[in-house]
C-alpha cells in the first residue's frame, strides 16, 4: 500500500496546481480496488479532496505563499463532469445577455444550461447550478454565435434597439461580412416574431453600411 501511495502522488503532483481529475484515470498504477484504497487514505490525509462521484481535486500550496493550498473552482468541475459524460453545456442565457450588452447587471449565480441532469456543484462557499435546458438553447454551446443565440432567447425584443444589436456583435467580435453571415444563421432558428423582425432590420442596417464604426 505505501508503493501504491507513493505512485499516486507521484502522479499527482506531476499535475497542474489544484488540477481536477477522476478516479479512473488512475487504474493504469494498479488493481481499482487499491487505487480506490489509495485516494481514499490521501483524502483523508488531506492531500486530496473529494468534489463528486468520482472526482477529486488535488490540493497543492501556492509557491509565493505556502501556507494557502489552492485546488479548484466550481464551474471547472461543471466542465470536468460534462465532457466525461459527453453533455454538452454553455453559460445560461442571462449571463450571456449581460455578456453582450443587453442587460447591466451580472447575474448573482453562476448557472450554466445542459442537455445532462439538473445538478449542483459546491465547493467551499462557492457553488454552481447545472440546469437541463433543451437542445435548441444548446445550438453553437461553444461559439459567440451561440453567446447572442441564449442572450435573445431571455431577451424581449421590444427592449433591444438596433445599436444595441450592434454592440453586441461588437463585444463578441464579429464584424463586417461575419455580421450578415451570423444574422442569416439567426434567422433561421425558432425565434419569437418579434426577433426575427428585429434580426431582419439589423441585417439590411448592416447591408446598406459596409463600414464598422464599433459601439455606438
């Protein structure tokens, strides 16, 4: 059991400083049930901490100040736990809207939308809220198109203006022939009436202009 030990913090140590990582990735070093042994005398050493179901973190001192340990944050375990499940998720709809400039205030939790089960991740005092949504507020999780795309969908477009719109793909960096190329792949998701209008008078605004004046 010592050499198991020592192979596993060896290998521990071999990671990034507060680095996420699943039992399983593990079982290479010896048979599952001593590797399971294992991590569980380093958790209880406190050398390794326990964040979910097969998921652990591994505590690692900060070199300027040794006597804080950093392991990890909330939101890199969402993203751990959804792509070793092969869920696809993205930032909810009301950060995004306050990512690209059509609301002021910063949503006080931070909550991401996923075509997996409705969960929580703790961590501290820190937590993160994983809400099952459906798969058309999932469209482009990883692109900006899809940033604009979950921003609308909590959006009422009476309460957007065209330069709204424009300082939106401004922050999102999108520009010039990409702006009539993401307004046309816009179009043709199942938008509310009123959006689609909007999109339509943006896309002949930024027709008519070939110039990008950046927020106005």
């Amino acid at each position: 059991m010592p050499t198991l030990i020592n192979k596993v913090v060896q290998h521990l140590e071999r990671l990034e400083r507060g680095i996420l990582f699943y039992i399983d990735e593990l079982y290479g070093l010896a048979s599952v049930g001593s590797v399971h042994k294992a991590v569980a005398k380093l958790v209880q050493s406190g050398k390794v901490i326990r964040v979910s179901r097969g998921m652990y973190a591994a505590r690692k001192p900060l070199p300027s100040i040794p006597s804080i340990t950093v392991t990890t944050s909330p939101e890199k375990i969402a993203r751990l736990w959804a792509r070793k499940r092969g869920y696809r998720l993205a930032s909810q709809g009301l950060y995004a809207a306050y990512r690209v400039g059509f609301q002021t205030q910063a949503p006080i939790r931070t909550v991401y939308w996923s075509d997996g089960p409705t969960r929580e991740f703790r961590l501290d005092n820190a937590i993160v809220f994983i809400c099952k949504t459906s798969a058309k507020k999932l469209r482009w999780a990883d692109q900006t198109l899809g940033m604009l795309l979950r921003a609308i969908y909590v959006t009422n477009a009476d309460y957007v203006e065209l330069k709204d719109l424009h300082i939106a793909f401004y922050r999102l960096s999108i520009h010039n022939a990409e702006i009539v190329k993401t307004l046309k792949l816009l179009q043709e998701e199942p938008l509310p009436k009123k959006w689609i209008s909007k999109l339509k008078s943006f896309e002949k605004q930024s027709t008519q202009s070939s110039v990008d004046l950046g927020p106005q």
